[in-house]
C-alpha cells in the first residue's frame, strides 16, 4: 500500500469548502465511489478493490480556523501486482501522476472555493471576556425572543470576518473590541440574508474590550457571567455548541 498527505488552507468556512469540493470531484481517470460523506466535517471515496487490481481510497477531513478551513487530504492507493515490479509501478510511476494530479486539482480547488464564499452570507460572533466572565446578550423580539447568543451580526460583501465583528460589536453595544483567538465555527441550518439553506457559519472569536462600557442597543439584556452560569442560560442553538471552548477559555484565566 502506498500513502500521500496533503493539506489545503481554503479561504472560504466550512459549507462552502465541503460542497465546492463535492461538486469539483476529484482528479483521477476513473469514477470513485463514495463511502463515507459527513457534511461539513468528512468525506471518503474510494475506486477498484480485491486482489489483482489497482484500488485508491481518497478521504478529507475539513476543519475550522481564524484563517478558513484547512483541508487535510489521504490517498492511498495499491497496484494490484506483487513484489518488485507492484513496487516499482506504485511508488515509480503512479505516485508521480497522483502528484502532479493532485496539485493542479488542488489549485483549481481553492480557488473555486474563495470564488463560491463571496457570495454566501456568514455570521460571526464575539465571545467578549473580561477576566473569568464572557458577556452575553439576549435577543427581542422575532422567533429568538428571550434567547441568549454572543454579540455578533451578518458580514457583508467585501468585508473581512474580523472586520464585521468590530463592526458588530460597536453597534449593538456601543464599544470596540479587539478580536483574539478563533473559537470555532457552527454550520446555521436555515437560510442567511436570503442564501441557500444550510450554507452559512457562525464563526465565534474570543475579544476583549478595548475601552467603554457595553450597552445594550440591539439586545434586550445584557449579562457578564461566569464558567458555573453558562450551561443554565436559555441559549440559541448556534452558539450552544461552543461553550465547551468558551468554558475552557475561561478557566485558563
């Protein structure tokens, strides 16, 4: 058996890296079948198997960061023939061509998946930490009344994650923050701002305050609360699944 890795950063959050590789394929001669597909996280394709025939297996795992979604790739691929001459046919001849296939594939792959992402409307939110208490914010009005969430709005076109999340945060509290380290990224199951359902994030830094005092603009409450508060409040379902890091960010202070 014959393995190679490759990693990808893609400049695009996790939707839309997962369904524009999908849609690309990949590069190989022959079709593959799928085995395993867990959108947005993994998926696996595989083409050939039994003795005396060539096989390739070619899985992805897709994973959030602050800068996109980093791609980390597996192919794996057999010759079907024994001893030296398999040898010399998997590692020789057909290695090469999986590289040079895979390069131009990957090229092609991030750049369609930067392309896509401008036109898929994404939400990120703040995790604002002053010593061992985050702040939260709870909505009014519309089906989330009385739920509780992490500050934070639509980015709009042209405008950096970063760069939504300060304006965000000045204007529904009224201060500047100063986004730190990426927390994680939660796939939002309906529609955003009109997009195809299930294709945005919500993509939560932790920030600090850079001056001032929130005050609640757009929300009905606001609330500093500790690590043993988090887990009773009435969250909404997109930010619930990232309380782990949160506490965990918490309890390093």
């Amino acid at each position: 058996m014959f393995r190679l890795r490759f990693t990808t950063l893609v400049e695009a959050p996790l939707t839309v890296a997962f369904d524009v590789a999908r849609v690309l394929g990949r590069p190989w001669g022959a079709p593959l079948q799928e085995v395993v597909s867990v959108r947005p996280d993994r998926d696996v394709y595989a083409m050939g198997s039994g003795r005396g025939r060539r096989w390739l297996t070619h899985s992805r795992r897709f994973s959030a960061t602050g800068a996109g979604t980093l791609v980390e790739e597996q192919v794996d691929w057999g010759t079907g023939l024994p001893g030296v001459v398999g040898g010399l046919l998997g590692q020789a001849v057909l290695r090469r061509r999986i590289v040079r296939a895979m390069q131009a594939h990957l090229d092609a792959y991030a750049a369609a998946a930067a392309r896509r992402a401008l036109d898929v409307v994404q939400v990120v939110g703040a995790a604002v930490v002053d010593g061992q208490r985050v702040l939260v914010a709870q909505r009014s009005g519309g089906p989330y009344d009385g739920l509780w969430e992490f500050p934070g709005g639509k980015v709009e076109r042209g405008e950096s994650d970063l760069s939504a999340l300060v304006r965000e945060c000045r204007e529904e509290l009224g201060v500047d923050v100063l986004p730190q380290a990426f927390l994680g990224e939660v796939l939002l199951d309906g529609s955003v701002a009109g997009g195809p359902p299930a294709s945005s994030t919500l993509r939560v830094w932790w920030a600090r305050l850079a001056e001032g005092h929130p005050v609640a603009h757009e929300h009905a409450a606001l609330r500093w609360v500790g690590v043993d508060e988090l887990a009773g409040l009435d969250w909404i379902a997109a930010d619930r699944p990232l309380l782990p890091a949160v506490v965990d960010l918490l309890r390093r202070f």
